[in-house]
C-alpha cells in the first residue's frame, strides 16, 4: 500500500525517479520528467521516451527528485559600449559604485571601460558584433547569389 501522506503534486513538472512495484514484488526504477501528480498516482514522462507511463499511487515505493548539475554558463558578445551608455554599463556590468560612476564624466566612464580587458579578466561577457547563427548566414547568401 502508498503511503497516503506522500504529496505526489509536488512533484509536477520535476524530473524524479519513480520506484515503482512490480506484481512480483520487485521494483522497478523509472526517471523521468513528471507532468501531472495527485493523491491517485503520477503521469510520467520517462526519459528517452516519448510516451507517457501513468503510475497509479498503490504502486509508487519511493519517489525522489534529481538533482541535475548545473549547465556550465558561456560568455556573451553585448553591443560595443558607446559614450552615453559607459557610465551605467560600469554600474551594471562592472560592479562600480554608484559614487564612483557619479564622480565619473562620459568621457572617463568610457576610457575606465575601455581600459577592462573583458577577455583576460575572464569577464561573463565581451563587445563587439554577435555572429550571426547558421540560419542567419544562409539566407544573407542566398540574397547575395540573386
């Protein structure tokens, strides 16, 4: 028999892995995302598949979250920083005070920024124009052969 205190709602939409009785007696393990949970069961999506698999709450030994690694973080290409924009983008990118933002004009905001080499401080981010993604560049050549 479940036990009946297990709340199975809070695990919609978490990727879990599902112990789950078999009629022999044994247990199976099943990971997965799940879509919808209440107090009669789980409905499954289980990895690889494209199928779901609705687990009926009489069957469920144990079910556990999974822990997933956090995705490494790339860096990003921002627009060159221009003589309006250097001052807050110290602020906001930087970690400069507002203090020494304030104390700053346009002029130095933007030679103190220039001044950061984004790649050698390994900085999350860079300036300069963004590459264009695959679908970009077929069309542009596709305009350029007419």
């Amino acid at each position: 028999m479940a036990d009946t205190k297990l709340d199975l709602t809070e695990f919609n939409d978490k990727k879990v892995v599902v112990i789950k009785k078999a009629d022999d007696g044994s247990a199976t393990e099943i990971e997965g995302t799940v879509q919808s949970g209440n107090a009669l069961g789980l409905l499954i999506k289980p990895k690889g598949k494209t199928k779901f698999e609705l687990i009926v709450a009489d069957d469920i030994e144990e079910v556990r979250p999974v822990r997933e690694e956090a995705k490494a973080l790339t860096r990003k290409t921002l627009k060159v920083v221009e003589l309006p924009q250097a001052r807050n983008h110290l602020l906001e990118r930087h970690a400069y005070t507002l203090a020494q933002v304030n104390a700053m004009s346009d002029d130095e905001a933007l030679e103190a920024h220039n001044g950061i080499d984004h790649e050698a401080s390994d900085l999350g981010h860079v300036h300069g124009e963004k590459g264009k993604s695959d679908r970009e560049a077929a069309i542009e050549s596709a305009g350029d052969e007419s």
